[in-house]
C-alpha cells in the first residue's frame, strides 16, 4: 500500500434540527447532477442534486430568503470557497436541507383569509 497517496478529508456535524423535507447536494453543475426519484414519497428519502432543484424551482418557487439571509448565506459560500482554496482542495459540495416554516405557513394562510374576504 506504499503506492496509494493519503486522502485528506474534512467532516463535519449536522448543523440541522431533525429530519429536513427535502435535502440536495450541490455542486454548481448540471452534468451528471440529478438523482432519479418516482413520486413525492421517494424524493423525501433521497438526497437530490442540482437539476432536481432546478426542477422543483420551475414547477414551484419554494427557495425565499431574505436579504440579510441571502448575504449571510453568500458571504459564508465566498469563506469556505477561499478557505478550500488555501487548502488548495477543488470539491465543493453545498448540502441543502429543505424545511417547512411554520412562520412562512401561518403568513400565508392569514394572505389567502385576507384575499377571501
């Protein structure tokens, strides 16, 4: 085994609470980037990538965020880009977990109330 080179990795925790509705992996690409699902019960248990959240986006907007968040979230993406970088490493993957805002649900069925009356 002289002959293999060491593999370097970098792991890290969960920073998510519980079970997410949908998770994707991603990379950024659209080759080779889409996980074949059937039905709404399969994409929950799998791990989607960049096409399926493409995908998604075109069928139903799901993905808002804030502008404050929009900065936080690439301002971070920007840190761990130079931080792989001065590892002088080139993979990067983005692991997204999908959640249900209950504060997003409640606004919106008050909008869809108001709109009725």
């Amino acid at each position: 085994m002289e002959d293999i080179a060491p593999v370097n990795l970098i792991l890290m925790g969960n920073t998510m609470d519980g079970k997410p509705l949908l998770t994707f992996d991603l990379k950024g690409s659209i080759i080779n980037r889409k996980t074949q699902v059937e039905g709404v019960k399969m994409m929950t248990k799998s791990t989607l990538k960049d096409v399926n959240l493409l995908n998604l986006q075109k069928s139903d907007v799901f993905l808002r965020f804030s502008k404050i968040d929009r900065f936080n979230i690439l301002r971070q993406m920007r840190r761990d880009v130079n931080f792989l970088e001065d590892m002088m490493l080139m993979d990067y993957s983005l692991l997204l977990g999908i959640e249900m805002n209950p504060k997003y649900l409640e606004r919106k069925e008050q909008q869809a109330l108001k709109k009725k009356e």
